[in-house]
C-alpha cells in the first residue's frame, strides 16, 4: 500500500521536501553521490526530535468533592460529584448520631433541618472536636490525554478514539457563570435550560473544531437531530444507512439501562 504524503502536515511537508531534494540531485548527477546524499539527509534529519517525552499531556475532565470522615473506630473516605451531596450525607450521619450530643453545651434535643448547621453543631469548634472530624475538599479529575494522530470523519477508528475521549464540563453549581458543555475534538456543544426562550437550547460551536475535520472550504459538517427527525444537515441527501448508526444503539443502551435502573429503584421503594 502507498502512503501519500499529506503536505498540510509538518511531516508530509518535510517527506515531500527530501523528494524534491533528492529529484534536483538526481536530474544535476544522474545519480545519487553518496557523499551528497549523505549531507542532503542529515540536513533533513536535524529538522525532526527523536526525543521522548516523558510529560504525559494532563487533561482536567471533572470535579470530585473528597470527603474523609473519621472516629475511633472507623476512618472513611467517599466521593461526590458537589458539595450539597456530602454535605448531605456528613448531615446525615450527625442526625443518625444527634444523641451524642443532644443538650450539650446549647445542642438542642433535635437536629435542625439545614444540612450545615446540623454538621456545625454536631462537631462542635474545631479545637474541642476531640476523636470524631472530618475533612471536606474539592479535587481535580484528570486523565492522560490521548488524540489520534490522524482524524478523519471517514476514518471509523480515529473517530471512536475521538468519542472516547469526549469530555463533559459541568457547572460547578447554581452560581458559575459557564453553561454545560461536551468538548469533543475541539467542538463545543452547550445544552442547557434557557429560562429566556423558556426552552431546552443546544449551541455548538465549530470554530475550535480540530483541523482535520474541516472540508475543503474550511467548514465543518454538522448533523443535527431531535429524536429521529434530522432538523438540519450540512451533507445533501444521501442514501439511509444500511445499518443502525453506532451512537443510535449506545443511545439505545443507555435507556435501556436507564429504565432498568428506574424499575429497580422502584421496587425497592415499594
């Protein structure tokens, strides 16, 4: 199989460069000197790095609030995706445990519905909380990233890796100025409740798109589809596919999953 060099690649540019090189010296000689040939590609070799790096490129995917709660008897650490969530579940544990401390020092007898002020009063100040604390923190989730070298939207391999190393940036509560949004190969996809337009609104944004998906006119082709009517398409017609899509059956999954989910959780509540 021949390899066409891509000359919109730094490499396929400098693969094409020696070419043109080693044809002038050819049309010139006749031949290839050695000598002349030797020089030509240790020229062309000091244009590349054969260095490896060992800084693996770190991409931050999320947020994760680290909750250790510890007493003499136990010492626990747990994961929540905000801090309402463990907060909840620290006040949780204090009400379940309120005679401790019910009528000590201005406790009152009943634990206060307000999640922080039933921890407050639970653990009392820092410096008298003896044997029974813990410890609240907000850390970073983060991945070695990892792009494919080459993408091409007809190339099913570079996609998958692509859509696999889609990520979603949440809003980090009710006060963050930033919406939602899926990053995906430098796409922007922003959906959130629009109290404005009283609507579900989804934006995308194709200006960071990766280089290698633009057309030959610079464009992206996009596809936009609301269940299964296609309400916009940057492709013409073209015929239907023969068979169903790769992201229709994970969608397919991930409901089934869903209400599987939904049934068990009901029954366990009846």
């Amino acid at each position: 199989m021949l390899i066409t060099p891509d000359p919109a690649t730094p490499e396929g540019e400098a693969i094409l460069d020696l070419a043109a090189t080693m044809d002038a010296l050819q049309a010139r000689t006749s031949e290839w000197p050695g000598a002349d040939t030797v020089d030509i590609l240790g020229d062309w070799l000091s244009r590349f790095t054969f260095a490896t790096s060992t800084a693996l490129p770190r991409q931050v995917t999320g947020r994760a609030w680290v909750l250790r709660q510890w007493d003499r008897h136990s010492d626990e650490v747990t994961l929540w995706s905000d801090e309402a969530s463990a907060l909840a579940a620290l006040a949780q544990h204090a009400r379940s445990s309120w005679d401790n401390v019910a009528g000590t020092d201005g406790v009152p007898h009943r634990p206060p519905a307000d999640d922080q002020t039933a921890i407050d009063l639970y653990y009392g100040p820092k410096e008298y909380r003896g044997d029974e604390d813990y410890t609240l923190y907000a850390e970073d989730i983060a991945r070695c990233a990892h792009t494919p070298r080459s993408l091409s939207l007809a190339d099913d391999t570079a996609c998958a890796q692509a859509n696999s190393a889609a990520v979603f940036h949440p809003m980090t509560g009710p006060d963050d100025e930033g919406l939602p949004c899926i990053e995906l190969a430098g796409i922007l996809v922003f959906a959130y409740l629009d109290t404005d337009m009283r609507a579900v609104r989804v934006s995308v944004h194709l200006d960071t798109a990766h280089e290698r998906l633009a057309r030959a006119d610079g464009t992206v082709p996009p596809q936009v589809e609301v269940e299964d009517a296609t309400v916009f398409s940057a492709l013409g017609a073209r015929p239907a596919p023969a068979r169903v899509p790769a992201w229709k059956a994970r969608l397919r999954r991930l409901t089934d999953r869903t209400a599987l989910h939904n049934v068990r959780v009901q029954r366990k509540g009846g």
